[in-house]
C-alpha cells in the first residue's frame, strides 16, 4: 500500500479549495467535493446510502459535513467499528495581504513566499528542500483528510480486509465552535442504531509539529488536552474622568486579574507525567461602545486554560483562587494610590468605599434567584431575545450579556466579578490502558509505528496527550457526570446558545488517537507539511492500526 502520490495529490485538491470558518459556502464548497470524490467510486455507487452529505444544525451558516462508511466482509463481517476524524475549515488568509489569492495555490506558493516576504532561514531551507508542501490548511489539516480519503478508498476497494467498519467524518467548523462535529455526533448515534456498529476507536488525523525548538521526531498522541474558558465580567463604577477616584475602574482590576492568570504555571495542568502549557488571556476589553470620557460601567477577559487531570470545577476553583488575590491586590492598590494623592494633594483622606463581591455564575444566578421566584422566566426570556436577534452573536459576548443582565437584577448595586465558563468545551480525554478497547488500541498503534519505524525517515514518538485543542474531545468523555453538570451550572449560555451533547458522546465513547499530519507553523502563512511524514508514515501507521484493530 503506496499512498503517497494519491494523498499528495488529493491534498492540493483539497488546499485549491477555500474553506476559510465562516465564510458563506465555503466549507460546503469542501464537504461537497469529498462528497462528489466518495461518489465516483464503485463502492459508493453500488452502496449509495453508505456517503451523506449533512447539514450542521443550530447553525447561523449554511454549512456540511462529510461522511461516508466501509463495512468490511473479512469472516463475514463484524460490528467493531473505526472512526476516521478530520476538519475540513482553516482559519482565514488575512496574513497573506495582497497575495491572499495565492494561499490555496500549494504549486505557486513557495516562489511567491520568496518574492514578496521575508522569510527565516528556516523557512527558505524548507522550500529549497523540496520536502514540504506549503498552503493554507495544508498542515492544519487538510492532509490528515486526504490522507482518510484514501484510505477509505482502499478499503472500499478490498472490504475483504476488514473483520469490521470503517466511518470516515469530515466535519466543519472545528476552528470555532465545533458545529460539524457536534452534529456529526448524531449521524454517528444513528448508524451505531441502523447498522449495529459497535465504535472501538476513533483516530484523528490533526496536525502536529516538533515538540520544542530543534527537535526532529514525529509525534502520536493519545487521547486529547482538553480546554476551557474563564471568563471574567467585572462591573464598575462610572465617574468622570476628573473624579478618577470616584469611579471603580473594570479596566484596573481586570489588568490585575490578567497580570495574575496569564502565563501563571501555577494553573498548569500534570497528568501521566506530562504538563500543559500555562493559560494566557485570548481578551481583554471593556466593552465601551464609543468614546466618552466617563469610564467603563463593564469589562470582559478571558483566558485558555489546558486540562490534562482536572476537572472543569478543580478549574474554576484554581481560577477563582487566583482571582480572589487579584481582588485584594487590586482594592488594597487603590487604597494605597489614593492615599498617597490625598497626601500629595493636601486632601483629607477617608477610605474608598469599595467592598469585595466576587461570584461564580451558579452563585450569581443562585442568590438573585432567592429573592426572585419569577427570575427563570425573566432570564429564559432574555437569552431567547438575544439568541432570536442575533443568532451569529459570538458565544464569549452572548454569555457577558446574559450575566450582565443577571447582574443587574441584584438587590445591591455595587462593582463586583462574576466567573464562569463562556466557551465551547473540549473534553481531556486521558488514556490509561484501564478499559480494553484502550488497551486494543495502545497496543495496535504500537505494533504499527514499529512496522513504520525502520524507513520512517525520522524518529517516531508517542506521546499521551494532543496538546492542540481537537474535534477529538467529543468522542469521550473522561469526567463524570457530577463533573458535567458542574460545567453547565456555571456557563450563562448553557440551554440556549451551547449544551455539552454528553448524552450522544457517552454513545460514541471511544479511546482516541492522533495519527495526523505533520510540519512546520501551523496558522501561519509559512504553514507547511513533512510530505515524507504526511503522505508515506502517516497513512502508513493509520492503516496498520485499522487492520491490527478490525482483523
């Protein structure tokens, strides 16, 4: 089995053709090519119902995913079923400029990246070096997808081989809220129901790249990180400019909030020997919508926080922790900031009346529902207006929203915090070797690298956590159910705008693996894939592992 010119091939196909996150029809444009490609094989024409083209649902974007299935003859067949799992979005060309129309151009792009950027030595080595193929989503990850595709095509062409099934989902919308793969999940349930499947294993193809600066070995990974959000809505007290220190400012204690989490390894994550990378703000704003010199009544920051081992709630409290001595720091700052004005200004001091009041969103809604018997259908009510009228509203700021409105539905007012969680869940998915159908794989991962190894080319590594936020955190779920409904008693959007399909991922629940595609500056206009690795070891090792799985 030669895949190397096929998934090199299918790749630039697969580049040629935008598929930047929520651009109108261009995800489609991608789920209806692979569509089309499952559709001019004679497996597929003789097995129609075995390719779907799905709809996303919930959606504010007209968008698909791609899906077709192999069912293997082999001893007359069997119910173990493997999952093959790819994203078919990119993040967009904007780093590009002017030569934007050149990213999907993986032939012509090498020359133009010479021409018109400046570029590392690195960089131009590896264009030189002939070895890497250059392209928006080359690396991340449409060659992990080519690389399914053809290996579907094998086994459509030899069902013989397989003692099982193999299902291939090319989700979208991987890069933002995980809308392919959530209704992915369905179509999953529902041939585990039509066709008796029995899932054994799910193998991700998303990309990978050195594991520090100077290294040279490809990586596997077991099971997943998983990811979560704190957010942070801090709400003030607004003054004119010329009476600072009669306003609360939302920007000073979120600036002291920030300086605390970001990149603190207090809040990083050990498990199986292996540690995350510490947290780092993705925003900071105050949400003014024009300028005044009044100051900011309320702003919002967040923060990327990897799991390996903790639950969302042993999160939450390590956050909340942090952001609790930020408090303090910040009044007692004021406090000694004010002083010593009064003293410069000769001003009689008295203190500034700030108080601490720092809430969890399930404190929150919990207090301002004691004394409101009726705030149910008054909250519901305004999370359905919001969500009606503006469906496309960025998950982050629909959950601001919705606190701020509970907020201000407190007997008190006064400035304060509220923490909670305001994004889409990533699952950590740790494997252990603790159930069977994660030894069977361990085992059969391992028995493939090794039939791998001796022409690899570069060295070969395991590892036991992807370290990239991945569609693969929905096809597990480590965290038990207490754990779940902690996470949805403290995230404002839960019921309308995101809920965790626990239910359909508990029916699904399988080990995972990432055999994926492998370079170099993923994100990045320098993006680029091993093609020795991507279109030889990686197809290589994943169609060891399908065999040595469902033989």
């Amino acid at each position: 089995m030669n895949f190397y010119d096929e998934v090199e091939d299918i790749t630039k196909k697969l580049v040629s053709i935008s598929s930047v996150n929520k651009a109108p029809g261009e995800e489609t444009a991608v789920a209806e090519y692979i569509y089309d490609f499952y559709g001019n094989l004679p497996y597929f024409k003789e097995h129609p119902q075995r390719r779907i083209l799905q709809k996303t649902e919930d959606d504010f974007l007209e968008r698909h995913n791609a899906l077709s299935f192999v069912k293997g003859t082999k001893d007359g067949g069997s119910p173990r079923t493997v999952i093959l799992l790819g994203h078919i979005d990119t993040v967009g060309v904007e780093d590009f400029g002017d030569y934007s129309s050149y990213a999907t151009k993986a032939d012509k792009l090498p020359e133009i990246l010479k021409k018109h950027f400046d570029l590392s030595e690195e960089v131009l080595q590896d264009i030189d070096s002939q070895r890497y193929l250059f392209g928006r989503g080359a690396l991340d990850m449409k060659a992990g997808v080519a690389g399914h595709m053809a290996i579907i095509k094998y086994f459509s062409e030899n069902p013989h081989l397989l003692k099982g099934n193999l299902i291939a989902l090319h989700e979208c919308d991987e890069e933002d809220n995980s809308k392919g793969v959530i209704t992915g999940l369905d179509l999953l349930v529902e041939l585990r129901e039509q066709e008796g499947f029995e899932y054994i294993a799910c193998i991700n193809a998303d990309y990978s790249t050195n594991h520090s600066p100077g290294d040279t070995s490809c990586y596997i990974y077991y099971g997943s990180i998983g990811k979560l959000l704190p957010c942070c809505s801090v709400f003030g007290k607004e003054a004119h400019v010329g009476q600072p220190f009669a306003a609360f400012d939302p920007n000073f204690l979120s600036a002291v909030i920030t300086k605390n989490i970001s990149l603190n390894p207090r809040l990083c994550d050990l498990a199986q020997g292996e540690l995350t990378v510490p947290p780092i703000s993705l925003k900071q704003s105050d949400l003014k919508p024009e300028y005044t010199v009044q100051t900011a009544l309320h702003a919002l920051s967040y923060y990327n926080i990897f799991s390996h081992g903790k639950s969302p709630l042993e999160v939450l409290g390590s956050v909340k922790e942090i952001v609790d001595e930020s408090y303090d720091e910040a009044l007692e700052l004021l406090s000694s900031r004010y002083k010593e004005y009064c003293a410069l200004a000769n001003i009689e001091h008295t203190p500034l009346p700030w108080k601490k009041a720092l809430y969890t969103w399930e404190e929150l809604y919990s207090e301002v529902k004691a004394y409101n018997p009726n705030f149910d259908e008054e909250l519901n009510r305004f999370k359905n207006k919001l969500h009606s009228e503006n469906p496309a509203m960025d998950l982050r700021l629909y959950s601001h929203e919705v606190v701020r409105f509970t907020w201000s539905r407190r007997k008190v007012n006064s400035p304060g915090v509220v923490l909670y969680f305001a994004s889409v869940y990533s699952a950590r998915i740790e494997m252990t070797g603790r159930t069977e159908k994660e030894r069977d794989l361990l085992s059969a991962v391992e028995k493939s690298i090794d039939k791998v190894r001796p022409t690899a080319d570069r060295e070969l590594k395991t590892r036991y956590f992807y370290p990239y936020i991945s569609d693969s955190s929905f096809m597990a779920i480590c965290d038990g159910p207490e754990a779940i409904d902690g996470l949805g008693r403290n995230m404002p959007s839960w019921g309308k705008k995101y809920t965790h399909p626990t239910d359909k991922i508990l029916q699904i629940n399988v080990p995972v693996v990432n055999i994926g595609s492998f370079g170099k500056d993923g994100h990045m206009l320098t993006e680029r894939v091993d093609k020795k690795q991507t279109f030889d070891n990686v197809p290589a090792i994943t169609t060891g592992t399908i065999l040595a799985l469902l033989d």
